[in-house]
C-alpha cells in the first residue's frame, strides 16, 4: 500500500460542521460516475493534477449536495492507485443518508472508490486490492471488527442508509459479493497485520521481564507459540 494522500475539504460543510466520530464500522461506496481520477474528487493538485473544473469536494455543498466521505481511492497524476483522505477519522461524513432506523454517517468511516465505465478488469482488482488493504489498515488501526465492513448497499439493506446498490453492482460484474471482499479483507488483515504481532516484546513489556528472562524463554522449541499463548491469556 503507498502512503495515503491526505488533503483535508476543509471548505466542504462537512469539515466545518466537525461532528464527532468515533468509528465502529466502515461503509464502503462506489461513485456512480466514469472517471477514475481522483483529481475529479479530491483537491490535491500536487500530486493529483489540476482540477480545472473545480468542482472536486472541497466545495461547500459538491454539486450542491451536502455530502462528503473520509477517502477516495483511485488514479493519481501517474495512473497509480493511491488512498486520499479528505476528512479526518475523527469527524463524521456525511456519506450514507438516512435510513428507516438512523444513519451511519454518525458511527461509520466511510470511502468512495472510483467508478470507471465498469468494463475493465484490471482497474477493477486494482482499485479493490486497494480497497481491501485500506480496510484492513483501518479494522487494525481502529479495531473494527471485519464483519463490520459493509456497502452502502448492505446498509440500506440494514435501515441505515438511502437507497443505493453500491458497489455490489460493481463486483456482481465480477462474481464477487460483499461476502468476498470481507473474506479478502480478513486475509489481508492475517497476513499484514495478525503475523507481524510481535508477542513476546508485548508480554514482556506487560510483565516486566528482563532480557535475560526473555534470552530463556526464547530458547524454548515452542517460544513463538508460547508468547503468543502467554499474551492471549494475560487478556
Ligand atoms: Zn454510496
């Protein structure tokens, strides 16, 4: 994952209205529009190229809706796929709508991937391999429970949201289901995160041990396996 670009839409109505967030889940969106720049989106000309429609979301209300989301994912100057954040995760979107039971605007971080014309393969398992890493960053960085992924498809389906089918049309396309990108996600998540713990400087963080406890029973056949059974029981 290259690092995320991160320019805030501090003149989006959202930003100023600066409602507090402490997220619980994530709501993932697709645009609804052909164009995988995110230059269309976000204000970065640096590193996105130059707008010269102004009409990306560091606008008041973008095309006079009041909406905006934490990130969108898609193409830099370059063609790279890059993450860009434009709200900090402490601040709630305004993404989802209102559903029948509430909205998640208000427990959610939320992103927006890129549409193309929806045709091409290869951008769609580039932008979603994006889409999946981002998502297991943000479970790990905020300890969201992977099953607390969902579209905003799944959160109308819920009573959470307006009524719209991204991006389930988009992976239907595709064989794919929300399902499938949880399952990618979780794998992402085991093989970034999970595997890299390391164990034994936690416990013996936790329990003060000294080197030289740590040099003993680090020379146990199992040591892996037990500071890892050693951390989980310390709860
Ligand atoms: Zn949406």
């Amino acid at each position: 994952m290259k690092e995320h670009i991160v320019s805030y839409a501090v003149k989006n109505d959202c930003y100023k209205a600066a409602q507090r967030l402490v997220p619980v889940g994530i709501v993932v969106h697709s645009t609804g529009a052909n164009n995988p720049y995110l230059r269309r989106y976000v204000d970065s000309p640096a590193e996105l190229g130059e707008n010269i429609y102004n009409n990306h979301w560091n606008n008041p209300s973008p095309g006079g809706r009041k909406v905006c989301v934490h990130a969108f994912i898609g193409y830099d100057a370059g063609q790279n796929i890059r993450v860009a954040q434009i709200l900090p995760y402490n601040m709630a979107c305004w993404g989802c709508g209102q559903g029948g039971k509430g909205s998640y605007n208000s427990s959610h971080i939320q992103f927006e991937i890129c549409e193309d014309n929806l045709n091409n393969r290869s951008y769609f398992e580039k932008v979603f391999s994006e889409a999946i890493e981002y998502c297991a960053y943000l479970c790990y960085i905020f300890r969201i429970d992977i099953s607390d992924i969902v579209s905003h498809a799944e959160a109308y389906k819920k009573g959470y949201a307006s009524n719209h089918g991204d991006c389930d049309h988009w992976l239907k396309r595709y064989g794919w289901t929300m399902d499938t990108f949880r399952k990618k996600v979780s794998e992402v998540y085991r093989k970034n995160y999970e595997e890299k713990t390391d164990y034994a400087s936690l416990v013996c963080e936790k329990c003060g041990f000294t080197s030289q406890t740590r040099e003993y029973l680090d020379r146990y056949t199992y040591s892996e396996d037990l500071w890892r059974k050693l951390w989980l029981a310390m709860g």
